[in-house]
C-alpha cells in the first residue's frame, strides 16, 4: 500500500490495535541500497510490532536491505512478490516474480543469511495464464525449501498485462478453498490469506477455518475503527476495544510533536479522514479536515473542530 502505510498512518492503527502486525509500505531494495533513502526506514518504537515491506529481485541488493531493516529493529523484513503495478514490473519485483520461483527462492536465501529476525513472503496464487493449482504449491515448496516458514497469500491471481492495479485487486476471482487446501498440504508453514477481507467476522471465520493468520489492507485504512478498534478482544482475545473518538485524541500529543519539528497537519490527519467511517457527522469530519487541514497554520484546533462535529452529531 505505497503512500498509504507511513509511520503516520501505522501509529493511528497502533492507537487502535496493540496486537496486530503493522506493515510499512514496499520499500525498494534499490532505493535504500543504491539511493541511501535510509529515511524510509523510520518508525516509531510504538509501532512494534512492525514489519518491513521490500520489494526488488536481485538476491545481493535485497540481502543488503533486508540487513538495513533488521539494523533498524524491525520485527519481520518481507518480501512482496505480488504488487501487479507496470512500474514495480518494470523494475522486475512484486507479481511478476511469480514466474520466476528460482529467483525468489535465491532472494529469500540470501536475505536469510544476512539477518536473524524472520523473512517472510507475500504472493499471489499465480499470475496470467498460470494454473494455480500447479504454481502456487511449486512457489510454497521452493521457498520452504530454503527456509522460508511464513506467507501471506492474496487468494487473487495478477494479470500483469490488460489490468490495472486496482482492478486486480477486484476482477480476477478470489479463490479461497485454494489458500484453504495450501494450509492442508504444508501444515508446518504459517499461512495467512489476503484479498477482500473487509470485516473482523470475515476474519475470525478463516481462522476457523483453519488458518494462521489473515491480512486487512484496504478496509482497514479506510474504516479502522471498524476493523481495527475491537481486533484486539475479538480476534486477539485479550484487551478492550478503542473508540475512534479515543483514538483520534491519542494522536492529539503525536500530532503535537509532529508540529513541533515543522511538520504539517495533513500529513498525519490525511489517515484518519475514516476514522469515523458510517457515523454521524462522519462527512463534516473529513470535510473539515480535507478542507482545513493543509492550509498555513493548521493545527489541534482544526482536529478540536472536526470532533465536535462527529461527536455532536445527532444520531439519526
């Protein structure tokens, strides 16, 4: 989720759940190994645990970044073969690599040998004119076969050619009971499922069903409260559930200190315009914030404002 999943948006989650696994956004091997953009690897300590996102294809570079991740105490460095995008295809990373296991299986070893922390990796279950059924146990087999013990599979092939990114995440069909069977068939692999999962009871079912984990992107930016806010009783076991109204004043001293050092307001409130997803007073809240919040000055009396106006609002 490239300019979405910043440290902004991961302390928001944080604020919402304390046990769910945060991902940054992908982070090329290149930007940080030839480009010095060490900067991308900032986070805060209360976003742990975090994992790092990479993507690339050469098993040196990624070995190279994989270190800088696991150097900046990153919890998990993971490898994305299954971002369907022309530029990450152009640079030979993210689906595309789903034709080429012998690749990614030399990544992912090289990776392993340059830190201690987990390398994991997310995939598609094939891309094209690929049959899942065949690829994605040959992509599981190859990759445990040098260590890799953990995935998270988006249960959508990729069509590299005649789609956009986001039609691949909506047109090719999810193929659940497939996920499902690569759980039966590799049961020493943690598997987790990814792809139109958009509630907390969709999850919990999966669970159920037999699964380690299960991956929320998008629902869970753009409704976190929702989706995130009662994770940590609900699927976690353990906790309380946190209100949008208690999370946005959590951020209050974040945003604060984020002021502080010349950053800008919208920054950090641009990920949280759904915090407030399905109430009352939800549209005077992004449009105060949308409208307000990149204008000189802006400050916590612009988010005062917004919440009066979701927390004033009638119940209707």
């Amino acid at each position: 989720m490239m300019d979405w999943t910043d440290r902004h948006c991961r302390f928001l989650h944080r604020q919402l759940s304390r046990r769910a696994l945060l991902y940054t956004e992908m982070v090329t091997s290149a930007a940080l190994v030839r480009g010095g953009a060490l900067h991308l690897l900032d986070y805060g300590p209360e976003e742990h645990p975090v994992a790092l996102q990479l993507g690339g294809s050469d098993p040196v570079e990624l070995a190279e970044a994989a270190a800088l991740g696991a150097e900046a105490g990153y919890d998990e460095i993971n490898l994305n073969v299954g971002c369907p995008s022309d530029r990450v295809q152009a640079g030979c990373f993210g689906a595309v690599l789903m034709e080429r296991p012998a690749l990614v299986a030399d990544c992912v070893a090289a990776m392993r040998a340059a830190v201690r922390v987990e390398v994991t990796v997310k995939c598609r279950i094939g891309v094209d004119d690929q049959d899942p059924e065949a690829v994605l146990p040959d992509f599981l087999s190859r990759l445990r076969d040098v260590g890799c013990e953990k995935f998270t599979i988006h249960a959508r092939k990729a069509w590299l050619q005649g789609l956009s990114p986001k039609e691949n995440r909506d047109i090719p069909p999810l193929d659940y009971p497939l996920v499902l069977r690569m759980k039966e068939r590799f049961p020493e692999l943690h598997l987790s499922i990814n792809g139109g999962i958009t509630t907390l009871e969709q999850a919990q079912a999966l669970l159920d069903a037999g699964m380690d984990g299960v991956m929320i992107g998008r629902a869970a930016y753009h409704d976190p409260a929702s989706v995130l806010g009662a994770a940590d009783p609900v699927i976690f076991g353990a906790g309380q559930a946190v209100s949008a109204e208690a999370a946005a004043r959590a951020m209050m001293p974040y945003i604060a200190a984020h002021l502080a050092t010349g950053g800008k307001l919208h920054q950090v409130t641009r990920h949280m315009l759904g915090l407030f997803t399905g109430r009352p007073g939800a549209r005077s809240w992004r449009r105060i914030l949308s409208e307000g919040a990149s204008r000189p000055g802006a400050g916590l009396a612009l988010l005062e404002e917004a919440l009066e106006a979701v927390t004033g609002a009638p119940v209707t």
